[in-house]
C-alpha cells in the first residue's frame, strides 16, 4: 500500500515505523529537514521537505497514486485542509487526521459524516483522558482495554504476594471463579519478557497478567491476582491544565472529588469557569508545600498530565515520597517511561502508543476493527470481525482448533452479540464474530490479519 504520512513528530514517526516494516511504501512530509533525515537513515522509507497541505507538495509526495493519507502534524489546520486538498484533488481514498481541538470535533461534516473530508479524526487527548479515566475506574490496573464496543475489556495488573492466584497454575482460575463468571489469563510479562500463557504456567510475584473478561466481572478477577487492598479511589488530583487535565476533570468532576492544579493564573480561571464540581488551584506540582497542604497524602490517585516529561516524573515521585497511594504520570518519551514505570511511578502514560493503535486500526489494510499495544508496543491485542461465510472466509464455520494461526498468536475470546465467549478448542465461529488474538510477535501481523480477510472463494 502506498501511504502519506505528513508529519515526523512522534505519533507520524511511530506510525512510520510500525508500517515500514510490513512492504508498505511510505513517504513522510515535515517541514523539519533534520527530522526526515534523522527518520530515513532509520527506516526504508522516502521523505519530502514542504508545507504539508500545500497541493504542490503533496503532489511531490505522490498523492496522485496514494491509497492513503495519515496527516499527524502539530497543527490540526494543516490536517485538515491536507484532508481535503487530497480528496478534492488526487482523488485518496481514505484520509485519517489527527485533530487535537475538540471543538473542530463537534463540526458536522467537519470531521464525520459523509461529506467530510477526513475519513476518520484521531483526537490524542480524548483517548489519553478515556485511558486515564478507566485506570482511575480500577485501582491496581496497569492497562483497561476495551473490546466490541466495551462489551469485554482487557485488563493488566501487576501480580502481588498475597493473591489468591500467585504462586498457582493458570488452570486454577477457574475453580476460583463463581460458575456465572469466565476470564482467561491472555498475556504474561516477566521481567520484561513474554511469557505464553497455558494451563500449567504459574503465576509469579510481580509478574504483568493480561486477563480478558465480561466488564462486570473485571473487578472480580483483579482480586485474585492482588491482595484485597485497593479500595476504590475517591479523590483525584490532577496537575496541569492542559487539554487533558481540562477534559479529564470534566469527567470525572461528578463521581470524584477533583483537585487540579495549573500554573498559569489566566489559564486556571478559564478552567474554573469551564468546570463545575472541581477546585482549581494556581501554582508549581513541584511545591512540595502546596502538596501537603492539599492533603496529598489522603489522595488516592495522582496524575501529573503537564506538558513537560520531567516535570511529570519529579512532581509524580515527590507525591508517592508524600504518601499518595497511587500516582500517574505522562511521559512522551518511550525510554523515561521504561525507567520510571514499576518504580515510584506506577504508571507511565504513553500518549503516542494510545494513538497509535487508534491510528494503525484504520490505516492497516484489511485492518482489524480494534489494535492495542500492550506493554509501550512490545505485543499487540487484536479485533479482528469474522466477514464473509463458510465460502468466503478461513475462519468462519471453523473451531478454534482447526485455524492457521502463528505460533505467537493465541486467541483470548469471541464476542457474538451480547455475549463474550472465553476461547475453548471447540468454539467455532460464526459470521461477525469480534475475535481477540494476542500477538506476541507483530512481524505476523499481516498473517493473522489475512486470515480474517473474506476472499472470493477459499474452497
């Protein structure tokens, strides 16, 4: 496929080079010549310096033969008018843009519907505040995935000492469980390192554990990976108000008592304004006075959401050493977030993995409805839609048993309809099954994702 990235920030150089490898032919655009250089002595790709909604330099990219157009630049103007320069005049057929402002969101065939230039929009901060938000919705969660429009969820906890599970086979999960409630152990990370997950694998202290269940019964199974020692949390804070400090109050203002704090004095009596049950205050999350006289250590999450890597670690660190029971911070910058997580920290946020498989579920061909990266990028969790039928399709009519998946590749569980269906030898599927693989090794992506694709005939 022959694709247009415009933009060699993180998010387009990240989708660059999850697509590079995979016999795509790719051409970035960024203003920036050292960045294009810096990326194509690192990847196999081609690279234009120009304006990347200017029509003369999309047609120097190659947009008249282009099949796709991702425009992940820092401005959502440039992205948008890039949208429509390559539909209005080269004709691409699928257009995804990164738009950063909510409000352009809200604009009918702005960003949606069907005369809209772009195919699909991207919003980073709405999916790092959704992400935020279900971290903070269960206490002890590193990761909460959601599946078939949130009808199953994926969830990632550290194993601890204690839990009812650890130091026990896989297999013993289910005879802890109530005969109404089904989950299955899809992911282990020891030290780093994948683990396959079969009946006889014992689950060990400080191991990551990604376990797929029915939402309700997701609180369930974390206890008995986990002590039962996380209550559920009530008050938030939150430093920096930015885009996603803003939004992420505004959720969670209703169900949470909400703190936030900013430095800029103009910017926190706008956000005041804006919110309705939070305190807004003005000053540095590096103060380690403001902190304890906000009571930092009776909260029960802490997430530090500024702009700055740095300033998100420190201010994170200095409120665990005060006693915040759990503490959150973004980090852009995918090797801080390697050091830091597991730590003082407890969890590193990455906003450019959370966009990225937004952003790789539309612009892989024959893509899955749904990609998440596990683990910063180390494996990928997968929904895939059983299409065609018993003619058409290489899964349909099948059990799980009989499919040519890839060594690296398991299959977690069905949704069909309501029902979330826990992956057994014999299930067999059905047209517009949601099937969940996890895929240890990405290179096989284009194996799994070819093996739900409906061709004219497979008999």
């Amino acid at each position: 496929m022959k694709i247009l990235i415009l933009g060699a920030g993180q998010v387009g150089s990240s989708v660059a080079a999850a697509l590079a490898s995979e016999n795509n032919d790719i051409t970035v655009v960024d203003t920036d010549a050292a960045k294009l250089r810096e990326l194509s002595e690192r990847l196999d790709i081609r690279t234009v310096n120009g304006h990347a909604s200017l029509p003369s330099v999309l047609g120097q990219a190659g947009a008249e033969d282009a099949e796709l157009v991702v425009a992940v630049t820092s401005s959502d103007e440039v992205n948008l008018i890039a949208c429509q320069v390559a539909q209005t005049r080269y004709r691409t057929p699928t257009r995804v843009a990164r738009v950063r402002e909510a409000e352009y969101l809200e604009i009918p065939n702005l960003t949606h519907g069907e005369t809209s230039a772009v195919s699909a929009a991207i919003s980073p901060e709405q999916l790092v505040c959704r992400h935020v938000e279900r971290l903070i919705e269960y206490p002890g969660a590193l990761q909460v995935l959601d599946f078939a429009n949130g009808r199953a969820q994926l969830v990632g906890v550290r194993a601890v000492a204690g839990g009812a599970l650890v130091g026990h086979q896989i297999k013993e999960l289910r005879s802890h469980l109530p005969a109404s409630v089904d989950a299955r152990v899809a992911a282990i990370f020891r030290a780093g390192r994948p683990v396959k997950p079969e009946g006889g694998t014992v689950i060990e202290a400080d191991d990551e554990v990604f376990f797929l269940a029915n939402r309700r019964d997701i609180p369930l199974v974390m206890s008995e990976l986990r002590r039962v020692d996380s209550k559920r949390a009530r008050r938030v804070f939150i430093a920096g108000g930015g885009n996603i400090g803003r939004s992420l109050a505004r959720a969670l203002e209703n169900r949470y008592s909400v703190k936030i704090l900013e430095r800029s004095r103009d910017r926190a009596k706008r956000i005041a304004e804006d919110l309705v049950n939070s305190i807004v205050l003005v000053g540095d999350a590096a103060d380690e006075e403001l902190l304890r006289e906000e009571n930092i250590d009776q909260t029960d999450v802490y997430c530090a959401l500024t702009n700055d890597d740095e300033a998100n670690i420190l201010s994170a660190m200095l409120a665990k050493r005060l006693g915040c029971s759990r503490v959150m911070s973004l980090i852009n910058r995918p090797a801080y977030a390697e050091l830091v997580e597991g730590g003082p920290i407890d969890i590193a946020i990455s906003p450019q993995q959370i966009t990225l498989g937004a952003l790789l579920a539309h612009i892989r061909e024959g893509a899955p409805a749904r990609v998440h990266s596990l683990r910063r990028g180390a494996a990928e969790a997968i929904e895939a839609v059983a299409r065609g039928d018993g003619r058409t399709s290489r899964v349909i009519g099948r059990s799980l048993d009989e499919l040519e998946l890839p060594e690296a590749a398991t299959i977690g569980g069905i949704v069909r309809g309501d029902q979330l269906l826990i992956a057994h030898h014999d299930v067999v599927i059905e047209p517009e099954d949601h099937v969940i693989v996890f895929l240890m090794d990405k290179r096989h992506l284009p194996e799994v994702s070819a093996l739900f694709q409906a061709g004219a005939t497979w008999l």
